[in-house]
C-alpha cells in the first residue's frame, strides 16, 4: 500500500487489516486508518471529550486537562513511539483517539455510579461503552449505524477492557496479544495520565513541591532537568521538570521495546501476536520508579478531600437522574425513546447518561430537580 513501505515487518499494514463490518468502497485518497482517525475526530462523543472529567472537574481550573486534552496528549506520545519503531502512525493515531471515548462524566466515580445503576444489565465498563458509542450510538452516516471503524481500532478497544468475558467481545478476542500499535497507545496512556495527574495537582495547590521530594521518580527527573537548565527560573520549573519526566519515560519505552524486539526475534505481526508477553512495556527501573509514583498519586491527589469531594457529587447527580429516568423515561430525548421498544430501558437511560458532559449533566440535574430552573 502506498506509504506503506518504510514499516517495520511487524507494523500493521492496510493491506493485512480485516476491513471494516459494513464494506465500503475505497476513499480517493484516504486508506483506511486516517479515515478511521478522521470519522472519530468528527464524531459527537470525541467533541463531549472536551467537557469530560480527567481526574478534577471542569470547574476547578480552566487550565487542568479533560478527557479531549488528555486524548490529544496520548496521540502525540504515542505517534512519535510509532514513528520510531517504524510501526503504522495512521493505525496508532486512530486508536488513541478513540481509546477514551466510552468514558461517562465525572470520570472514574461516573463509571462506579453507572455501573452500580446498571448492575442488572451487566454493568458497565468505559471500553465496552466505547464500542458501542463507535458501533451503534453515533448516527453521522447514512448507510450504517456508529462509525464503521476498522477492525483493528475496534480491536484495541475490546482488548483493553479487563472484562473479556462480554459476548460483543468475543469476535476481537483469541488472536493472542495485542498489535504493537495498540500496545503503544496502552503504555502511552499510563506515562501520560500519571505524569500529567502530578502537572495538575501541582497547578491546582493538591500538593505541592516538598510533597514531590519523598517521590524518587519526581526527584530524579528533576536533577536530570537541573543538569540540563542550571539557571532554570521559577516559572518555568515545573513544565520542565514535567517535560524531563515525560521524556525520561518515553526514551525508557523505546529502548525496552528495541531490546525486547530483538530479544524475541519478533520478525512478523504472527510472532507479535504469540508473544508470551507484552513487547511495548518500560524497562525495570522505570517500572518500579512508576509503581511508587503512581503510589503516591492513589494516596495524595486521587484521595484529596477536594477530589473525593467533586467525585462524590458526580456520583450523586448520575444516580439521581437514572433513578428519575428509569421511572419515567417518557422524559428522555426522542431519539433515546425510540430505542426502548429493543432494549431494557435501564440500557438505553445508561447510554444517555454515559454520553453527557459533566456540565450537561449538572444541568440536566438541576432541570429536573429545582423547580425554578429554566427549562
């Protein structure tokens, strides 16, 4: 396939891929993974991202990450990890940027409340949701339901959900280990999310400087920053010393992933695929540095007062709105009501409210519970 040549012969090619559920002829232009890249950017629950809990609510800073942001970040990381190993960056790309996309408002605590309230159903799991955002709630093209999308992007998604037991799992799964390109985006994913969790608990007044000194991660990257800018002004402390984290970690990556590589004489995706382990993974020292730092996170940011706070509000809201749902889902939106005659309603009230932003749901709250709210 044409751009194709340079990859590596364990990289996945368009020309290799299982196509997409519902064929559709050849784009003028465009091979498959930028057109899968493309349709999630232009998607409604991509654009939601943007107003969607990271780990604070979109109240507490204008400059802390959402969802959309910290999507955004995992896709450059995870590009330029592609790049290197000469792996396919249209296929990385689009599995980033769809890997998020299942996530309900309020974050973790808004996955908690809805799976409680769908407890009936099966519960619910933000990877499963993604499928079904990208397989059947997205209504953009005429001649399908969700967006289509390649089977190798959907494949990543259902080999990331830690429930493998779902039956609309069962048609990804029993190939052996992920593609590369999706092991990229995992390992991207968790360097990201814990290093930008401390930039914004840190912006936020969570913890501060002296906090970071017990976390050896933290320090060291510090020192390697203070080697590199001895004269380094308060300003621009911290973005560097976040900048020299992130660095540190994907330099790590690459190098682990090169030795295993050879290690494992991995020459083809079929040796790839029966790999006893993971190949994209960061080396010893960093895996233990991460461990304690992602200790620390769980214990001093992801456990503040202020965090559990918001956390507790988000849960309250989302349980409220499916209990007055669920009773009367006379109030749900036309398109949502269409759906109940196929599914449980608490299926199709659990999908409305897994596809709301925070703010919307907020509102959506007070709409339905303060009698001089407008309507």
């Amino acid at each position: 396939m044409m751009g194709e040549e340079h990859l590596a012969p364990y990289a996945m090619r368009t020309e290799f891929s299982k196509g997409r559920l519902h064929p559709e002829p050849e784009h003028a232009y465009r091979t498959l993974y930028p057109r899968d890249r493309d349709r999630i950017v232009h998607s409604t629950a991509f654009r939601r991202l943007m107003h969607k809990t990271q780990v604070l609510v979109n109240q507490a800073s204008d400059h802390h990450r959402t969802r959309l942001t910290h999507t955004l970040e995992v896709a450059q990381i995870s590009r330029t990890i592609a790049r290197q190993l000469n792996l396919n960056e249209d296929l990385t790309e689009a599995i980033a940027l769809e890997h998020d996309l299942g996530h309900p408002p309020f974050g973790h605590a808004g996955e908690a409340a809805l799976n409680d309230c769908l407890s009936a159903e099966g519960g619910f799991e933000h990877n499963h949701h993604g499928l079904r955002i990208v397989t059947l709630l997205e209504y953009r093209y005429a001649d399908f339901p969700g967006l289509n999308l390649s089977h190798e992007v959907l494949e990543a998604q259902a080999m990331h959900s830690p429930k493998r037991d779902a039956p609309e799992l069962a048609r990804f799964l029993g190939v052996g280990q992920p593609l590369l390109e999706a092991q990229i985006v995992d390992a991207a994913d968790s360097l990201a999310y814990d290093t930008h969790d401390i930039d914004d608990a840190l912006s936020l007044g969570l913890i501060g400087p002296d906090d970071l000194g017990q976390v050896a991660f933290w320090r060291l990257a510090v020192e390697r920053m203070r080697r590199k800018h001895p004269r380094i002004g308060a300003l621009q402390f911290q973005p560097a010393a976040v900048r020299s984290l992130i660095d540190w970690q994907v330099t790590d990556l690459l190098e682990e992933t090169r030795r295993n590589l050879e290690c494992e004489r991995i020459r083809s995706i079929e040796q790839v695929r029966r790999c006893p382990r993971l190949l994209v993974v960061p080396g010893e020292e960093v895996r233990a540095l991460k461990k304690e730092l992602e200790a620390f996170l769980r214990e001093r940011v992801y456990r503040h007062f202020r965090v559990l706070r918001m956390a507790h509000k988000g849960r309250r809201i989302l349980e409220a709105l499916f209990t007055e749902y669920s009773r009367h889902p006379e109030q749900l939106p036309n398109r949502y009501r269409q759906r109940l005659h196929s599914l449980p309603a608490a299926r199709v009230v659990g999908d409305y409210l897994a596809g709301m932003t925070d703010r919307y749901a907020q509102d959506e709250y007070l709409r339905l519970f303060q009698p001089y709210s407008p309507l």
